[in-house]
C-alpha cells in the first residue's frame, strides 16, 4: 500500500477518505440484536443421507421466532413443512426446532454459529417423531434495525428407530424484527 501511494502521490490524496467513508458506511448500519425479537419466514433445502424412511432430497418452507439475548447470543425456534422427494416417493415432514446462535460481530453483516435440536415428524408406512440435533453456521445482513436477511447451513444427525442419519440444510430466512423495550 505504501508503494502504490509513493508511486502514485495522487492516490495519498484519495485513498485515505475512500478508507474512512467506507468504515463509516459499514459501521454507520452497525446494529444489535440485543433487546429484540423477531418473527421469521424461511425457504430451505433438505438433504438426508443415506436415504432411508426419507428420501435423499427435500424443499422446507419455515416459521419462526427469535430473541436476542444480549450483544452475543439469540434464542431461535421454529417450525417447519418440507416434502422429501425422489423419483419413487414423496414424504411430508413436520418440524419443530429450538437453537442457539453465537454473533461473532454486530455490524451490518453479522456471521454466527450455534446448535440446536429438532424433533421430525414424518409418516413412512406408520407415524414417527425422530429426534435430531445439528450445528448452525451463517450469516444475517442487517439490511434495516428492523429487517434482516440470513444465510443459515445446519449440519446434523437425526434417529430414526435404532438407525443413525446425517442432515444438512441450507436455508434463506427474512427477519422482522422488533424492539422489546
């Protein structure tokens, strides 16, 4: 950097406050989850291997809430329908999930990781509630206080009966928060 503003003596001149607007800009929207709660809708893939009472692939349309406990940690649950597809079959699949989420930095993008549990609930030839538990890594853009878009990836294992299953998820969630106090 010292060379380029040595060789170019007119890039001293604008380099600094390019830096300093864009510090300001990013810092400018810096917000806290703290004291707040939100209602969340969320869109996700679904992946289960090896395929057994499910098939492999699966689209889930999301519910939920959150608070934040704090600048650091925010409480989620939510529920969840989700069709699990192949070319052979189709199960529907209920959801219901509660997790913690770690913030690493609260600014305008805010990266975190957790975990949870989660009970599935699905019918493959009788009624099953299998219990799951996962890790949690994303990211939130704070776009307004009272509006956010995340980015969540689950990695995870669900029982199913006396067999063992690995989950990953991905999914794209819209925030609207609100002020509690």
């Amino acid at each position: 950097m010292l060379r380029l503003c040595s060789r170019f003596p007119a890039a001293r001149a604008w380099l600094s406050p390019l830096a300093a607007a864009l510090t300001l800009l990013i810092v400018s929207n810096a917000q806290a989850y703290d004291e707040q709660a939100s209602v969340d809708l969320g869109l996700g893939y679904v992946h289960v291997a090896p395929s057994g009472p499910l098939p492999a692939a699966g689209a889930e349309l999301a519910l939920g809430a959150s608070y934040g406990l704090g600048d650091m940690f925010v409480l989620r649950g939510s529920g969840a329908y989700g069709l699990q597809a192949n070319s052979a079959r189709r199960v529907s699949v209920g959801r219901v999930r509660a997790e913690v989420a770690y913030l690493l930095d609260v600014l305008s993008f805010v990266p975190f990781f957790g975990g949870g549990a989660s009970a599935w609930l699905f019918t493959d030839q009788r009624f099953e509630v299998a219990p799951g538990g996962h890790l949690l890594v994303g990211m939130d853009w704070l776009v307004r206080r009272e509006w956010t878009v995340g980015l969540d990836v689950r990695i995870g294992m669900l029982a199913v009966s006396r067999d063992v299953f690995s989950t990953t998820e991905a999914q794209i969630r819209v925030s609207r928060m609100f002020d509690i106090l």
